[in-house]
C-alpha cells in the first residue's frame, strides 16, 4: 500500500465566511475545515477557489512575490486573534500557467503540480540524514496521520460510530524498526538506511537494544516479522524541545507485515511495554470526540507530559480496528488523525 500524496494545492468550495471582531478590512473564510483570513469583499460563500495548505512552497512568480520575505512558504499566522492557516486564490491564478487547461473544476481537484507547489521540509541533521539503502521498505507503512481539518465530511460518522484513544504527538524524528525475511532493518521517514556507526537512528537502535526484544515477542507470539514505529527524540532533533539527554524513541505503532495490518491499539500498547520500551503518552482513553471540530482543536492544545513545553498536538486513533476495504481505513484497518496544536505552531514554526 502506498502513502498518501499530500494535496497542497486544491480547487475548493467556500463554505463560510465570517467576520472578525474589530477588523474593517479582512474577514475569514471556510475552507473545508481550515480558516483563511481574506479581504473583506473578496470571495463569496459557494465560491470556487484555489486553496493552497500551509508548508506549501509557491514558485517564484509575480503573483507569489508577496510571500518573498517567508521565503515563498505558506505559514500558520495570528491576525487579529484569528488563525490563519493556508491561503486563498481566485481560479484565474490557474490561467497563467497553463492557457490550454480545461475550465472546467472539480471540487477538491489537485493543482499541485499546475502551479508547481512544492512541500516544505525542514533540513535534515546529518547524523539523521544517514547512508540509504533504499527506499521506505513496501511491507509496513509510512508514518503519516492526515489532519482533522481535512477530514470535516467525515467527522460526525468519527464522532457518532466510534470511541477513540488520543495519545500526544511527539514532535521528534520518524522511526522505523523492522524485522522481516529474519533482517532486522532501520527506517528513517523516506528511506531505509546503512548501518553505519555516526548515524542516530541506528545508535539509538543498538542502545535501546531493539533488535533483540523484537526477537524475543516475536517468538513469545507466534510471529514471523513485525514493525515498530516511533518518534526519535533528542539532542539535535528539532531543537530538543524535551530537554532529553542523548536520544530515545517513544514508539506509537505496531505492524504485522505478514498480514499486513496493524495490531489493535491497546495490544500495541501493551506490545511496546511488553517489550521494555517506551510508548508515546496517552493522554485519554475510552474518548468520544467533540461535538464541533472547533472544540478538537482547542484540545489539541496542552503541556506535554515530557517536558514543560506546549505539546505538538494530540494523535486520534479509533479503539476498535476496522475492515481493511472499508473506504474509511486509509492505513489496513487503523483508523485515526491528528490535530496539530495551533499555538505550538506559532511558538515553534520557522
């Protein structure tokens, strides 16, 4: 199974605009359920637009030349006490790029590649960046949790038909351990990776003696191959916000290549500790979500539970697997999203 493609740039709907106390000249809008604070009188509600996410890199155009002093990326902005994530453009901005394009839209079509949108990605250390071997391995699955503000349609059947486990997204590096065909491998975010001895994701793997207790609750249960993933945290990893000494990984997942399904939530949980090593915190268990996604993103903001800083946000995931061709089940049959807290962006966003 693939990962998903990241949609930076989409034509969509305007479902809403409202105003913004004590502001005359902008106001914001809808879309989908993220907020984008326009000038007022702009756009109308039921208005197609091209909608541009945050972390995306817009080329060097005139009409981007604006976003020149942000170095052409789409960030997270407070303005007027409104958050502001992603930005707005009137269809005509697809005109000048490709005359021969169709004018006929569709709602949520990708413009990505149309306009040539880039996704930001933050410099690699060198002790992660590591020797590849090769690419992310295809018997387990990337990292990769979509955000509630994607996912508005879906929200009141994740709300009505299932209860959830939130657990604190960590904000640390990748981490994928594996053993599959009796090779133990070591995964960073994109690639498969060397051992070699200066790199991090591998010393951390030796120290924490991954290896080995992998070994030991695959034999305890039965299993032929088995996948861990984690979060890598520590010195030189986004600036150690945790104030940890030397590296570690809280882990969040288990995998099972052979059936090529994740393991229930709570059997993840107790796997992990089974095996002596650290899971993420758990911050809720037996949860039903909010009625309205405006109150899940208030509650994405918190302390972490490892250090006192704002925790990155709150991973969801749904307390009972469902089935794997379920249109919903994104990821074999683990249902879940994350809900990134807005003012840990504004305090930690480059």
């Amino acid at each position: 199974m693939s990962d998903i493609t990241r949609k930076l740039a989409t034509i969509e709907r305007i479902s809403a605009i409202n105003p913004i106390p004590d502001a005359d000249a902008i106001e914001r809008a809808t879309i989908r359920g993220w907020n984008v604070v326009v000038k007022k009188g702009e756009y109308e509600v039921g208005e197609f637009v091209v909608y541009c996410e945050i972390d995306s890199i817009m080329p060097e155009r005139p009409e981007f030349e604006f976003l020149r002093p942000r170095g052409f990326r789409i960030k997270t902005i407070k303005l007027r006490g409104t958050y502001s994530q992603g930005i707005i453009f009137p269809l005509t901005i697809l005109g000048n790029v490709d005359s021969s394009y169709p004018r006929h839209y569709e709602e949520n079509e990708d413009v990505t590649d149309i306009l040539g949108v880039k996704k930001y990605e933050p410099q690699i250390p060198a002790c992660l960046a590591g020797l590849a071997k090769g690419a992310f391995p295809s018997h387990s699955i990337k990292t990769d949790e979509e955000r509630i503000q994607n996912l508005v349609d879906l929200y009141e059947e994740y709300r009505t038909k299932y209860t959830w486990i939130a657990t604190e997204k960590v904000d640390g590096s990748s981490t994928t351990y594996s053993v599959v065909n009796d090779e133990f491998g070591v995964s960073s975010r994109n690639l498969e990776l060397k051992e070699t001895e200066d790199n991090t994701f591998w010393k951390v793997a030796r120290a924490l003696d991954v290896e080995t207790k992998m070994r030991k609750y695959m034999a305890d249960h039965g299993l032929s191959a088995l996948t861990l993933q984690g979060e890598l945290l520590g010195e030189g990893v986004q600036k150690n916000k945790y104030h940890l000494k030397g590296h570690t990984v809280r882990f969040f997942r288990v995998f099972d290549p052979t059936a090529y399904s994740f393991l229930p939530y709570r059997e993840s949980i107790e796997a992990v500790k089974e095996m002596g090593l650290e899971f993420v915190p758990v911050v809720e268990m037996d949860m039903s979500l909010p009625e309205k996604i405006e109150d899940i993103l208030l509650y994405a903001d918190g302390k972490s539970a490892l250090y006192e800083t704002a925790r990155e946000g709150i991973v969801f995931i749904a307390d009972q697997l469902i089935d794997k061709s379920a249109d919903l089940s994104r990821f074999q049959g683990r249902l879940s999203f994350k809900v990134i807290s807005n003012k840990f962006i504004l305090k930690h966003e480059e």
